[in-house]
C-alpha cells in the first residue's frame, strides 16, 4: 500500500515546472527556480511535516511565485535586470496591479543573498469589506439553529463561525475525533481544549456526523474522519468551497464575523425572548472564569473567545453556569 500523499503539495510541484517554462531570459528563469525550491516549497514541505492536517494550503505560496516569475518578465520588458533595480522601479512596478505586493517575499529573499539591492515593498493592504450588523448576525445565527430545512453542513460550519469565531480553513479540516459528548453536553475540540457548544448547535453537529455528510465524491469510502468531507475521496471540503456554500445562505463577510463584546451568547427561537442577562456575583470580576476553571497555561486569542463563550453556555449541574438563552421549552 502506497504512503498517504499530500496531494495539494504535489500540484504545486507540477504547476511550478509550468510556470518556469514561461520565464525568459534563462538567468531569471533559474532565479525564479532557486527562489521558489530551496525558499517557497522548502518552507511548504517543512509545515507539511509538522502538521496533522490531510491538505497543506499553497495558494499564498503559489502567489508569491507568480508574481516573482511576472516581476522577472517585466523587468525583462523594460530592459532591466534585478541588480540594476532600483526602488524607483519597484514603485513602478507597484502599480500595475493590486497584487503585484507578492513581489515583497522574493525581493526580500534576493536582497538577502546579495542579487539585488535592499529594496523596500509594502504589505498588502487588508481588505476589510462590509461588516455584518449585530442584528443581521443574530438573524443568520437564529436561522442556522432552527431552520431544519437548511443543509445539515451549511447549519453546523455557519454556527461555528458566527458563534466560535473559527477560520474558515480550521472549519474544513475539523474531524470527527473533534467532536465528543460526555453528561448530555457536546464538546469541540480546538487545539488542546474541549470547548462544550450550545444544545443546538450540538444536536446539529451530532445528526451531521451520523446521516447529514452526503456530499462526499464518488469513490469515497463509507467511513471518513472528515466533518465535512470534500470532493476528492479521502479528502475535506476547501475552505474556499466551504465558503461558496455559505454565502448561499447570507454569510458574506467572512473576514468580519468576529465576535462582539455583547454576542457572547446564543441567539433564542425567533418568537420566544431571551432571558436578560444576570447581575454579576459581588465576589467575583465581570468576564472572569470561576477559579476551578482557570486555565494554567496562557491560551492563545481563539481560545480565549472561545472561553468567553464557554461562560454562558448551559453546563449541566455546574453551580456557575449562567443561562443567557434557554433553547428547551417551558414546562
């Protein structure tokens, strides 16, 4: 039996040989092929190595070289070679197109080892795109718990971004190991911590890992670990095909579904209101874990938004849990 492949490392091998058979002259040809063998696709094979995860992500890399190997040409149109450039023309050069940035990584990596000068190129600009309201957050969160007629992947993966706070590419690559229940409570895994979600959103994510993965490719195996399992047999869903299935239900502004000071909690049935938020104890801080959960260790920035919802999420017979929004009905 053959070794699992990483099969996006694999492409990227293949579409470099491509793009270095479009690149003249020879001398920036075999440039190009030094900048992105012993610098981009060793640092591809290094993560790879050191991750868990089926699929290494290689667009960013694959950008950097494109615009190394269209830098190169460009040059070679005007009738200039990387070691005569100058930052005049790198300014040129920044306007003809808004990725033309990527350049940054290869000329930092030449200047380095003396094939041009040092030249300066800014990062590129982040896109920030049109934030969600608060109120049209809690709308698509409502629909996405409490719509039965939604798809099971598009409910589940929606939840866990508008609640959780979770990259798109950490959403894909989510298995079903992550996924546990212990007392009647559903539990996540991110990272090292078992982080216990809403009622509904854990029956949605149980009934998903039992009946609702149906878009798996032909060829697949009965059994994946993958939660949301992909096209290719064997394979997750892309983040980018992830995506593409939200916006279908509303969700746009991927980049802007971070969660807010008051959006710690889960959003009601509509038609049924939440019930207002409790003084906080006298002895203890506002926004502070009870002492028995504190954390030992200092956890990073998705963890701690995940502990912040950890606070007010139903906890079985635990005396501090705080009830924002009960989803059980009266009676």
């Amino acid at each position: 039996m053959l070794p699992p492949r990483d099969e996006e490392l694999a492409r990227t091998g293949q579409w470099l040989t491509s793009i270095l058979a479009t690149i003249e002259p020879a001398a920036g040809r075999r440039l190009v092929q030094a900048y992105a063998t012993w610098h981009v696709m060793r640092r591809l094979r290094a993560s790879a190595g050191k991750s868990a995860r089926p699929r290494t992500y290689t667009a960013n890399a694959r950008n950097n070289i494109r615009a190394a190997a269209d830098f190169i040409t460009w040059l070679t149109q005007h009738n200039r070679s990387l070691q005569a450039c100058h930052q005049a023309d790198i300014d040129d050069w920044l306007v003809t197109g808004p990725g033309a940035c990527q350049v940054r990584d290869f000329l930092t990596w030449a200047g380095a080892r003396g094939h041009c000068a040092v030249l300066h190129v800014p990062g590129p600009a982040r896109r920030g795109g049109t934030a969600a309201s608060q109120d049209e957050r809690w709308a698509l969160a409502a629909r996405l718990l409490h719509d039965d007629t939604l798809d099971l992947t598009g409910r589940a993966a929606g939840c866990l971004l508008l609640l959780h706070g979770q990259q798109l590419s950490r959403i894909a690559a989510m298995t079903t190991s992550q996924v546990t229940s212990s007392d009647h409570t559903v539990f996540v895994r991110s990272g090292r911590h078992d982080v216990p979600v809403p009622e509904p959103l854990g029956v949605i994510v149980t009934e998903l890992i039992r009946t609702g993965r149906s878009h798996a490719g032909t060829g697949s195996p009965a059994t994946t670990p993958s939660l949301f399992p992909g096209g290719l047999p064997g394979r997750p869903i892309t983040a980018s095909r992830l995506g593409q299935r939200l916006r279908i239900l509303g969700i746009y502004a991927m980049r802007n579904l971070q969660l807010l000071p008051d959006q710690h909690r889960v959003p009601p049935r509509p038609g049924r209101p939440a019930r207002p938020r409790r003084r906080p104890r006298p002895d203890r801080t506002p926004g502070t874990l009870h002492p028995a959960h504190q954390p030992h260790r200092r956890q990073p920035s998705i963890m701690i938004r995940l502990t912040a919802i950890t606070r007010i999420m139903p906890m079985t017979g635990h005396p501090s849990s705080r009830f924002i929004a009960d989803e059980r009905p009266a009676g």
